[in-house]
C-alpha cells in the first residue's frame, strides 16, 4: 500500500449551531453545513465531486446534491458503525482524492439526536443494522439496549480489572467541561463542573453517571479533503493528513463484544494506531493535541492505552488531577469540550476541532500545536487520523 503521508489535506470545515431543538431537517442542516464548509475553503458549489456520510444519515445524498445544486459526484460512498465511522469518512476522500476518482470531497454528518421524535433506545430498529445482526437477540430482548448500557460493561470490567475507585472519571470530565467553557459553539458553553455536581449527578447505567455520558444535540457538520497540490492554493490553512487507517479486529461486535477473551481493551484502535504512527512516521509521544471520542469518559483512558501513550492499566492514573489532559499539559485533550460537553455530533466535531488546532483557530488553541491526533468511536469497528502543520 503507497504511503498517503501528507498528500491530501483537510482544506473546509462547515457546521450549523450546536442545539437541542434545531427546528429543521437534518437534510437543511446538513446543506448549511457543506456550504459553510464551501465558503471556509474559498470554493464554489460548483467544485464538490464527492461526498461522504454515515449510513446511518437521514439525509441522503441525492438529496442533498439536488438541494445544492452540486453538478456531478463521480465518487460518493458512506461509513457505517455510527461514530467509529467518523474519522473513517476522512480515510475514504483521501483515498479518492488521491486516486483521482474526485478533486474535492466533502464529508458531512447531520444529527438530530435531541428533538428528534422519542425511540426506542433511542435508535430506530427499522433503519439500523440491529434488526439483522444475530448477535442482538442475546442482548436487547433483557434490557441491554443503550449505548451506555453496553459500554457501561466494558467499563466495570476495566474498573475492577484495574481497582479504579468510583469517581476516577471525575477529572476527564472536568477538563472537557472547562474547554467548553472556552466555546461559545458549545452546548456547556461558560457552565462549570464541579465534583460535587458530577458525584451528586444520577447513575445512566453503572458506573457511568450523567456527566459521564456524551449529550445528545441537534447539529451538523461537513469537511472538505483535497489533495496537498491544491490545497496550496486555497483560501485557509491546510491540515495535512499525515496518517489515517480504519480498524475492525476478528470476534467484534457492533459495541457489546463481550465475548472476547480481554475486554477492557479496544484491539481495533490498537491496529489502527500501528497504522497511523508508523504512515505519519511519529510517535504517541511527539502529538500535541488530541481529540478523544468521548462519548462516555472510560473510553478516553482506555484509548489512551490502546494508543500506546500509557501502558495497560495506567490510563486513568494519566488522567488523575486532570493535570496531564488540560492545555498546559503533556497531552492537552478535546480542546472544543469534545462529545460530552460541546456536543455529540457523531464524532464529527472531534474532527474539525482538529484542524482548527493545525490552523491556529481554536478557543483553546494549544501553543505551536503541529501535529493534532483525533479518534473515532471506540466499542465498534473505527478509525483515527493524525493531522499535521507545515
């Protein structure tokens, strides 16, 4: 497989308002989007030839195509898995843009997780993969049917595995509540978090309290990836992609792979991060910023092992004071507030956060920050990017 080091680029991000009640479609926020995505890279309509979303996107493509007015896609294509979709969205308009299949690709992700109408887990069985794969039945029929209640077994194996005491979350939580602070764009926008509050805050599924879990909001958001040549010539800039893979590891499941022999561990992040470290020629070590899929705080420490910046075990020890993460630290983290409190935009908004650190835009801009890791979701097949500045 050729080396894509740095020979595509990030060059548009584009969102709508973070809320919880949109007051519109998901395909109107999805265009809205795509056009600020256009408009922030100094393009026209007219130069999209490529698109991608999620399956699980109300807003299809042809949809969207017709409402913007968008010529011709010669390549178009979606990720499932939900959030470990996202980072792969990126993977797939590298690859064509540099396979030449299109020039500018954009990828986008509309959600209206918290006006949307009330169902069942919160997922609509008629349009998910949950009614066909056979795994389900040994667990939605006894009540296992959120995605809190599935990582929720990950995490009390790992908390016992590893003695972590009750409220060792806490710090994971804080620092992303106070990088929103920093965030107009956020949902927890100048609303701190105190240890009190997060203690106090009712369980969801134990261990993970409220302010452990990610908050479901109404919002959208696209980016634009070209190939570096081009993106020289345009208007912002470019977040090079310097590693980018996708992971699904044998005896998975789609988040309940209870079955594995270890699981207090991702193996689809470990193979993917061999992959992107060794494609962007670093280390774990030398990345200044990082945005961890955070749809539940367990899943960060966890990825922090996985990734190989600490040892199995020792993720939450990393994390303890929250000294480490914040942006004076080793390894500053989710700078915009990440899926807990600016926003669960399925990962998306991890993204664009990160090329807003390579492009020196961020409300919690990290200092001479060149190289920015982001993550997608954990608990399913996923994927990881690193993003770089030159």
């Amino acid at each position: 497989m050729e080396n894509l080091c740095d020979k595509t680029a990030i060059v548009g991000i584009g969102r709508t308002e973070i809320s919880r009640n949109c007051g519109r479609t998901e395909l109107k926020m999805a265009t809205e989007a795509i056009l600020d995505a256009v408009e922030d890279a100094g393009l026209n309509i007219e130069d999209i030839d490529g698109m991608i979303n999620y399956t699980m996107d109300t807003a299809e493509q042809i949809e969207i195509v017709r409402s913007l007015g968008i010529p011709n896609l010669s390549f178009f294509s979606k990720t499932p898995y939900g959030g470990g979709g996202s980072c792969g969205t990126i993977a797939h308009a590298a690859a064509a843009v540099h396979a030449g299949l299109a020039n500018y690709v954009v990828c986008v992700r509309s959600i209206r997780d918290a006006s949307a109408p009330v169902k069942i887990g919160d997922f609509d069985t008629s349009k998910s993969s949950y009614n066909s794969d056979v795994y389900w039945g040994m667990y939605l029929p006894y009540g296992l049917i959120t995605p809190v209640s599935w990582i929720g077994m990950f995490t009390q194996r790992y908390m016992h595995e590893y003695g972590i005491q009750d409220g060792a979350f806490f710090p994971i939580a804080q620092v992303a509540r106070e990088n929103a602070n920093r965030n107009p764009h956020a949902l927890f926008y100048n609303r701190p978090l105190t240890y009190e509050e997060y203690m106090d805050s009712p369980m969801n599924v134990t261990p993970l309290r409220r302010h452990d879990c990610c908050v479901n909001v109404d919002g959208a958001v696209a980016i634009i990836v070209t190939t570096a040549d081009r993106a020289q010539h345009l208007k912002q800039r470019p977040a090079y992609i310097s590693g980018v893979s996708q992971g699904m590891s044998t005896n998975g499941e789609q988040m309940t792979s209870f079955y594995r022999p270890d699981i207090t561990g991702y193996p689809e992040i470990e193979e993917y991060g061999k992959k992107i470290f060794k494609m962007a020629g670093v280390t774990p070590q030398d990345i200044d910023v990082a945005q961890f899929y955070d749809a539940f705080s367990s899943e960060i420490p966890m990825q922090l092992e996985a990734l190989g910046f600490v040892s199995k075990g020792e993720g939450v020890a990393y994390c303890e004071g929250g000294h480490r993460i914040r942006p004076d630290g080793e390894l500053p983290i989710n700078t915009s507030g990440g899926l807990m409190s600016e926003g669960y935009v399925h990962g998306m908004n991890l993204i664009a956060e990160g090329v807003r650190q390579i492009r020196g835009t961020s409300t919690t801009q990290i200092k001479d920050a060149e190289l920015s890791l982001v993550t997608g979701g954990p608990g399913v097949p996923t994927g990881g990017l690193i993003l770089k500045r030159r």
